[in-house]
C-alpha cells in the first residue's frame, strides 16, 4: 500500500498516483467555482495511513497482530466515529482500548455473538460487520467503501491467532484472563468445540493441564456443590501452539448434554496456572475482564448454560419424539402405523428408526447411519418424502434448526 | 492545502454565518426550512426536525414538492395527512438505493439494497398535552427504534419536555449523515441518546437543552452526562443560530461547538455550519479538530432541486496536511408526491496513504415518504 518513501502505491483501473493530483485539483476547482471555494485534501506528507505523524509510530506494515490492525484498520478507518463516550454501540476502538472493546465482549447488535472470538473468525461479530455478512445493521464502515478482503483477511488471521492484546505488561505481575469464549453467564445452542481463555502475558504451557483448567456440568439440576456434578472429559487441554496466551480445552468428541457448565482455571490449590515466572493466576471474575483482584491467586470460576435441542438421541427424544410424535407414534411396535412406530422413550425410538426399513418406501431407512439426506425420517420431517404427508401431521412442522439437530445426530453414526 | 488556506476557509466559513447572525431548529432537509422561512416544527412532529411529519408538513410535501399532483382526472386533491384518529397519527418513509464507490487502486464496488423503512407512530395520549412518539427503522429479522419517548406540551406549544431515546439537538439536522459535520461530532441518525430535552419556542426564537447519557444510547458507564444545548433565530429568508455540547465522560471528555445559518436568495437556499470539537483522552492527549459545510440549493423547477455542497474537515489542528475534503452534486427530483429521487456524486480528497480519503461516489436513492 505504501512505498519506502510512504508515498502511496496503486494499480488498477482506478489509478490515482501522485502525477494525477495536480490535474484532480484542477478538477476540484472547476467543480467548486459554483461555491467559489477551492481546495484540495492534505498532502500526507510525514504522516501515517491515519493521517498522524510518523513519529507516533503507527506506520506498521500490514500483520496480523494488534498493533498493525490497530494502525492500518481502525486508526484510519474506524475511529472517526467509534471513539470517545458516545461510540456508537459503546464500541471504542481508540487505540489502547480496542482490545478491551472487542475481544469477548457480545455485540449490542447480535447479543449471541462475541465482537471478536478468540480463534473463530466465523463466530466474530468484527467480521460480520467488514464484510457485510451481518445479520443487523450496515457493513462498516459506515457510508464507506469496505474495507479491501486482503485487509480484512489479516483481522481473520489474528483472530484465529488468538486475537492477542498488543504487547502486554510486566510478565512480573500475575497473569490474568483477559477474555474467555464461551461468553461468562451466556447461553448457547451448542456446545462449543473450543473452549478458549486468553491470557494478558505469557503462560507456563506445563501448567495448563485437566487438572487447572476444568470443566464440569450440574448434573441437571442447574446446582453446583450438591454431589451429583459430571466432570466433562475433554479430547485434550494445554496451551495453543501458536499463541502462548492461549489456554484451549478441545471438546471434540464430547456429548452435549442440555446442562449449565461451569470453567475453572485454577488460580489456588496445589495445581495453578503459572505465568513465565511462576507467578500465579489472578483468577477472580467479578463480572467483567480482565480477571482477578490485583493479587497473586484465585481460581476464575464462571458458567453458561447449553439449552435447546442437541444432537443426541436423548436430546432429540426429550425436544421432539416425546413431546410431538410420540402422540401418535406410541406402541405397540409393529407394521401397524402410526403406533407401530414406536417413538415413546429413547430405546423405542432407536429400535424402530435405525437401520429398519419404512413401510412407507421399504427401500429407504428411517434413519440410515451417517446419511441423513436418506434417511426416510429427514424426508417426512422436510416435507420431501414421495409418499403421504409431511410430519408432524398437520403442523406445526419442526423449525430448520431442530431438524439440522437430528441430521447431525444422524451423520454422526445415530448412535443410541 | 496550506494550514493558511484551511485557516482562511474556517474563518470564510464563520464569516458567513456571522453575516447572517444566528439556527434553525433542524429539519430533515433544512434547506426546504430556508426556503420557505418555516420552523422545523411547523412540518414535523419532532420540532427539532426529521421524522414523521404534521398535517401541515404531509400537505406541504404533496402540493409544494412534486412536479405534478397525481389524482384522478377531475378530482379534487385528497392530501395524507397521517391523521388516523384524534389520538393517532403515523407515518414512513420507504428508502432503497444503489451506489457505486471507486477507491484508488481498488476494484470498483457496488451495492444495491433496499435499505430501510421507517415507521413513525404518534399516540396522544392527551391530545395537545401528552404524547408517545415512536420512530422505528425496520428491516427484516432487524428493527432498530431510533426515536421512543414520551412528550409533554404546555402553554400552547411554547414550551415541550420530552423524555426518553431522541436525537439531540445539535446543528442542522441533513439527512446524509455521511457528512462530516454529521460524522464528526457523532450526532446523527445513528446515534440517538436517552434523557431528557426541555425546549422553549418564542417568536423566531427556537432553544433546546437536553440533558442525556452521553453513551449514543447505550447503557450509562459512568456518571457523568451530556449537555446539548442549540439556539436559532428564524426569519423569512434567513436564519442563524449556535449549538454546544458537552460529555462529561470518564474516559474522555468531548466539548463541541458550532454555529450555522440559512440565507434565501432568489431560487437559491444556503447552508453554512462550523463545527469546533475538542476531544480529551485520546491516545496522544486533547486534539482539536473541525468541519465546515456549505451547500447552495438550486430549485430550478417544480419539482426539481439541484444541490451542490462543500465540505471540510481537519482532523487534528496541531497536524499539518491531515485535512480532507468532499464535495457532493445532487439532483432531487420529486416527480408525483408520496416519491422522491435522489441521483449524486461526491467525490473524497484526503491524504494520498489513505485510498479510502480519495473514493468517489456516485448513488442512485428512491424515498417513498408518506
């Protein structure tokens, strides 16, 4: 974008190079004679892409780090408005405060999702916005041209990074948790891959282990401390690869259970997060990031809630077949529809959908193991089936959400 | 440009608008309250402007603004006047568009969309006295209230309290609120605020003073509050007046200031404004910055409004070759009433590092206002 002299560099149909300016001027004064003013913008000269001097230091060349975003991104195009007490949306990305602004914060706009999720992109409601996929609102910026793709790829680097704070303090004070997804106290409709905690500094990998980072579900009851909590087994825990302030428990692999969770990083105890220099977490939540009292220790507790159907059999038999099919479809099992497709309880469920034939179109399944597009149960459900009406019987039919649930359950190998 | 020329360019710009002394309550596009020497409350229900429109604004938009009047062959006009009963009012306006922006060394992009339909309820709730006034921008799966609040009128109109999401008074009220002296100070459509707004109207006098959050609406984080205040002077063919704010934040303070005026002259309508901004808190400290507007309106024919307008903006005074520029060439046209179309260019000049500060613009807009 910039040559060596910080002169700007173009190409393309669209050329506006230097030797043009004169005659641009020229122009500008023709247009202008009706208003008897003439002008012409700033020559840029020792200045920055945000039209600050050099010397302040933001003539960074484009990476995916904070500092560079904050210079080639916000600087020049966002903080014309995003700035000060009334930012619109409360969204200040002033330099020194953007990280605070976006990294785990929800958007006002889309309150499900995060304005930046450490390590997912897609889930960033930063990105939504440059790219004008978001689901509210205009694409920023505002009444501007979008940001070049190449620009925003850079953000999306950084975010799948880790989206990291720009250098961060004395490794001589206790580390603290600057964001975490998922949101603290939040509610989500699935179980998150990832669970992600960043940190403002630095962490001892050795120290991030299943036995300090945690993550345990109530049971059912919502209650935590009563004994009948489930701790969550995860594929694995440690530190990221790539972003030493990055603690990630991978989920993969783990059964959603409608339940409230809870994460524990462990700040006390015989087990804790350590910093570089082992000085320990600064874990307490006190409702907002970063974590932590000021002292070394305390463990960071928070929960969220998983609500809404998943794609468990359980799961789909308590949000669907009890309440909604089993009405008609209720025993005893045979070649007698509607009863004898028995889908009253998990078990009866399971027997008579996986891998048994329909009586309706005998050469396809009710649910074919990891196919759901042919399985005979998708197709009644989405009104596609050859034969007879689309369930449930005179609707209301099953919203796209619910349906994807069972797909999932389904390419996921039906299990019971 | 030299700092003297943008020196001298500020002090033409207040020049002028001291030659025509002092505001106009804010229309939705002020120049029509230049032109004919009206108040904004005259035509709209908010009487700082924008929004839905009185009976008398409904009128005047469908006998005053359109080419031709379309009715049926004999029959006599039978105006909207958004009055559905004694204690009900409404209205809207129906926004698409389509705009091409060229960026310097980047593919030419454009976007064509129906952007917004806004729906304006007013329910008296005592006629004359007490009113819940509602402003919604609705898109789909995304309806955004701009406006909710509550309105009590007294001594015959002469003076209003009204509380709850409004926008603030502050400087002419233009529709495009990509404009610098829109942009710049952060009072727009875009950024309503909540409190309260007492305001007082005596002869051609016009003051209001609104006491809100100073978060653009969004939660209170600290308890300090922001102070919009604007006076203006309303004559036939002239107009003037001065606006002040002040967000008293604790990550920042921001004091803005501005006068601005209207002049009628022939078939031409003027808008001069000049804002002063001085920010506290920014990464290096206070920095003061300004913008100034000027735009000449043209209503060559019925029904046609050719606008031209100057724009300036000076992001930080202490840094040298930073201004930036834009210029905008508009034909409005408004056919039959109940529609209205907007064709324009506007063309940025900034510094060369920034291709965005050099785009141009050209934008196609239909308004189905009613």
């Amino acid at each position: 974008m910039l040559d060596s002299a910080g002169k700007q560099v173009v190409a393309g149909d669209n050329d506006m190079t230097q030797v043009t300016r004169p005659f641009r001027c020229r122009l500008l004064s023709v247009q202008l004679i009706s208003l008897t003013i003439v002008a012409c913008g700033g020559s840029g000269e020792g200045l920055d892409i945000s039209g600050r001097p050099i010397s302040e230091g933001g003539n960074l060349p484009l990476e995916p780090t904070l500092a560079s975003i904050q210079a080639n991104v916000f600087n020049p195009f966002c903080i014309t408005c995003h700035t000060g007490a009334a930012a619109p949306q409360g969204l200040r990305l002033d330099s020194g405060i953007s990280f605070a602004s976006l990294v785990g914060v929800p958007s006002r706009e889309a309150s499900s999702l995060l304005r930046v999720a450490p390590g997912m992109p897609e889930q960033s409601y930063l990105i939504h916005k440059l790219e004008g996929s978001a689901q509210v609102g205009e694409q920023m910026p505002l009444g501007g041209p979008p940001i070049p793709q190449a620009t925003i790829d850079f953000v999306r680097q950084w975010i799948i990074d880790g989206a990291l704070p720009e250098p961060g303090p004395d490794p001589d004070t206790p580390p603290v948790i600057v964001a975490l997804t998922p949101d603290p106290d939040g509610i989500v409709s699935t179980l998150p891959l990832q669970i992600l905690a960043s940190f403002d500094q630095d962490i001892d990998a050795s120290t991030i282990n299943v036995m300090t980072f945690e993550l345990i579900r109530s049971g059912g009851d919502d209650l935590f401390g009563n004994g009948n909590e489930e701790t969550v087994i995860p594929a694995s825990v440690g530190l990221s690869a790539i972003n030493s302030q990055l603690a990630v428990m991978d989920l993969t692999g783990v059964i959603p259970v409608e339940d409230r969770y809870r994460i524990i990083l462990r700040g006390d105890g015989p087990n804790v997060v350590l910093n570089m220099n082992g000085r320990a977490l600064d874990g307490e939540y006190l409702g907002a990031f970063p974590s932590g009292d000021g002292t070394d220790g305390g463990d960071f507790v928070v929960e969220f809630d998983l609500q809404g159907i998943q794609p468990t059999l359980q799961s789909i038999q308590d949000n669907v077949f009890t309440p909604v099919c089993a009405v008609c479809h209720s025993g005893p099992p045979g070649p007698i529809l509607p009863a004898g497709q028995d889908l009253s309880s998990a078990s009866a469920s399971f027997t008579s959908l996986v891998g048994i034939p329909s009586i309706e179109q005998p050469n396809i399944m009710r649910v074919a193991i990891n196919d759901a597009d042919n399985s005979y149960l998708i197709q009644k459900l989405e009104g596609s089936a050859a034969v007879g009406d689309r369930m449930p019987q005179g609707g209301p039919f099953l919203d796209q959400t619910t349906v994807d649930a069972i797909r999932a359950w389904i390419d996921s190998g039906a299990n019971p | 440009m030299t700092d003297r020329f943008s020196v001298f360019l500020g002090f033409a710009t207040i020049g002028l608008c001291a030659c025509l002394v002092v505001s106009a309550p804010a229309f939705a596009e002020p120049y029509l309250a230049v032109a004919k020497g009206m108040k904004c409350g005259l035509c709209h229900t908010s009487p700082t402007g924008g929004g839905k429109r009185t009976p008398y604004g409904n009128i005047f938009a469908q006998q005053e603004l359109p080419a031709k009047y379309l009715s049926r062959a004999g029959a006599a006009p039978n105006y909207w006047t958004g009055e559905i009963f004694k204690y009900l009012a409404v209205g809207g306006d129906l926004r698409g568009g389509w705009n091409q922006t060229s960026v310097p060394g980047q593919p030419t992009s454009s976007n064509a969309d129906l952007e917004e339909f806004l729906a304006y309820v007013e329910v008296r709730l005592i006629p004359r006295y007490l009113s819940l006034y509602l402003d919604w921008k609705l898109r789909p799966d995304d309806p955004v209230p701009r406006e909710e609040y509550l309105r009590l009128t007294l001594w015959s109109g002469r003076v209003y309290v009204r509380g709850g999401q409004f926008f603030l008074p502050y400087g002419l009220r233009i529709q495009d609120d990509s404009a610098f002296m829109r942009q710049i100070p952060g009072i727009n459509y875009n950024t309503p605020d909540t409190g309260w707004e007492i305001g007082l109207e005596h002869g051609d006098w016009s003051a209001q003073l609104a006491i809100t959050r100073g978060t653009a609406g969004g939660p209170e984080i600290d308890s300090g509050k922001q102070y919009s205040m604007r006076l203006s002077y309303v004559r036939p063919t002239w107009r003037a007046g001065g606006s002040f704010s002040f967000n008293d934040s604790s990550i920042g303070d921001r004091q803005m200031q501005n006068i601005f005026a209207g002049l009628k002259t022939g078939r031409i309508s003027w808008l001069v404004e000049f804002d002063y901004i001085i920010d506290d808190g920014t990464s290096t400290g206070r920095r003061s910055s300004w913008t100034s507007f000027i735009e000449a309106n043209f209503a060559a024919w019925r029904g046609h409004n050719f606008k031209l307008s100057y724009e300036y903006f000076d992001p930080d005074v202490d840094v040298s070759e930073n201004q930036q520029n834009r210029i905008s060439a508009v034909w409005e046209y408004f056919p039959i009433q109940f529609l209205q179309t907007r064709v324009g260019y506007r063309r940025y000049d900034g510094i060369p590092q920034n291709p965005a500060q050099n785009r141009d613009q050209l934008f196609i807009e239909l308004h189905v206002p009613f």
